[in-house]
C-alpha cells in the first residue's frame, strides 16, 4: 500500500512539475534573453547570454518612460478596483437582503452581463466613451474597468452576503445605526476575505489588459505600461531585447503583488464558498 502511495505521489509531482515548466518555460525564455544583443538573439534563441547586460533594461526604462507609465497604470488598477469593491459591496448587500421581484430580476442582468464577451461590447462601449468625453482620461479609463468587473463583483458579493446572519443587521438598527453605518461598521468588515479576492484578481485583471486603454488612450503621456511596451515594436523593425526587457520590468511588479497577496485569494475562495 506505501508503495503504492509513493508511486502515485511520484507520478503526481512529475505531472505538476511539467505543467509548471510548460507555464513557466516563455517567461524564463522571456528573462534569459533579456539580457541578450540583439545579434545574439536573433543567432540562438534558446543559448544563455554571453555576458548579463542592464543595457537592454536602461534603454527600455528611457524608451517607454517606464515611470510614468508605472505610474499611471497604478493609478488606473487602484482606482478601478477602488470603485467595483465600493459599488458591488453596496449592491450585492442591498439586492441580497431585499426580497422582491425587482431586485431579483438586477441581481440577474448583472449574472447574465458576465456572459457577454468583451469582443461584442468594444464597438458600442467606444461609442459610449466617445458621449461622456472620457477617451484619454485615466479616470474615465478607471470608470470603465468598473463597470466591466462589478458584475462579477456583485455576484461574489452577493453569495457572500448570505452567511451573515440579519441578526447582526437589526441589532444595530436597534443601537441607532442608519443603513449606510450599518454597511460601514457591520457588513464591510466582514467582508474582508471576499474583499481581499476581488481586490486581487482585479487589479491582475487591469494591470495585464492590453485591449481597453488600446482603444480608449492615444496620448502617449497617458499609456498604460503595456500600451509603452507596444511602441517598441517598428513597422519594419523591433527591438526585441528591449522589447523582452519591457515585458520582464511590467510582469515582476504584479508577480510580486500576487506573490504577497496570494494566500488572501484562496483564503478569500474557500469562505466564500463556504458562506455562499
């Protein structure tokens, strides 16, 4: 039976440690040849460096002005993700505690919008950005991430919501609490763990997308830090050390993020479907 065991243990470990590799393998690509000339990129893709060059990284940062890209990509990530965590908590809160047929009926144009994919949206959202005069605006591009991710958001929230007792509600009407107090002192702290999720994987979400500021910022002072990364490439000839480089400096801040955080994101899963 140990034997047994320790071959299955084996057998499972060797599998996870491929998938690893196979996940891992264009990122360490990505980071050896980053410090690669370009002749010897171009001569053998997969050989180590001759030399470790910062050449590569000191002209990307000078290129893509990297920190105001940085910059603006963090303020776009916080105050997206600020906003769907202030809107979705209210509302998964209020259409989990009020019975009707209209809150039921919100509750499911937000689950089906999750449906919806992005490619069939982008035309008309354009449109929309157009009438609110917010193309080129951080904040109007942060607007729009909210309204792209509160449906999940609310759903999350809502299945959430329903493993706090109402008890705890009322017990503070009872102290001369108000409704928003309530939501404020009461709920949103223990909120925490789905919090934290949403938080997370949102802010992965806005840090990594290239396809919305794309279509919503053409002032380069405004890029976002891989909307920068994109003007390394030529019509008729690309940089591709610097463009590695590039990818390397946008990946390792959110790779770090998700390093510190990431026992919040499955802590915040597993209660979440416990309660839910």
């Amino acid at each position: 039976m140990k034997q047994k065991r320790l071959f299955n243990n084996i057998i499972i470990y060797t599998l996870l440690i491929l998938t690893a590799f196979f996940w891992l393998y264009p990122l360490m690509m990505a980071f050896m040849n980053s410090f690669k000339t370009n002749g010897e990129l171009l001569t053998n893709v997969i050989s180590l460096p001759a030399f470790i060059r910062f050449d590569n990284y000191i002209r990307t940062i000078e290129k893509m002005h990297f920190i105001r890209s940085f910059m603006n990509t963090v303020f776009v990530s916080f105050t997206g993700v600020g906003m769907i965590i202030l809107f979705s908590a209210l509302a998964g809160w209020r259409l989990c505690r009020t019975k009707t047929k209209l809150s039921t009926v919100i509750f499911g144009l937000f689950v089906v919008s999750m449906l919806i994919p992005f490619s069939s949206i982008m035309i008309p959202l354009y449109r929309v950005v157009l009438l609110l005069h917010i193309k080129n605006s951080l904040l109007g591009l942060s607007f729009v991430y909210a309204g792209l991710g509160v449906s999940m958001a609310i759903f999350l929230y809502h299945g959430f919501v329903k493993g706090i007792p109402t008890e705890l509600e009322e017990a503070a009407s009872i102290d001369g609490c108000s409704k928003i107090k309530t939501f404020l002192l009461v709920i949103m702290p223990m909120l925490k763990p789905i919090t934290a999720t949403i938080c997370i994987t949102n802010v992965l979400w806005i840090w990594n997308d290239f396809l919305l500021p794309l279509i919503t910022i053409s002032d380069n002072k405004k890029y976002s830090l891989l909307l920068s990364t994109n003007t390394l490439f030529g019509q008729y000839n690309s940089d591709w050390t610097a463009i590695l480089s590039a990818l390397i400096l946008a990946a390792v801040p959110v790779i770090i993020f998700y390093a510190i955080f990431q026992k919040q994101i499955l802590k915040g899963i597993a209660d979440g479907a416990i309660k839910g």
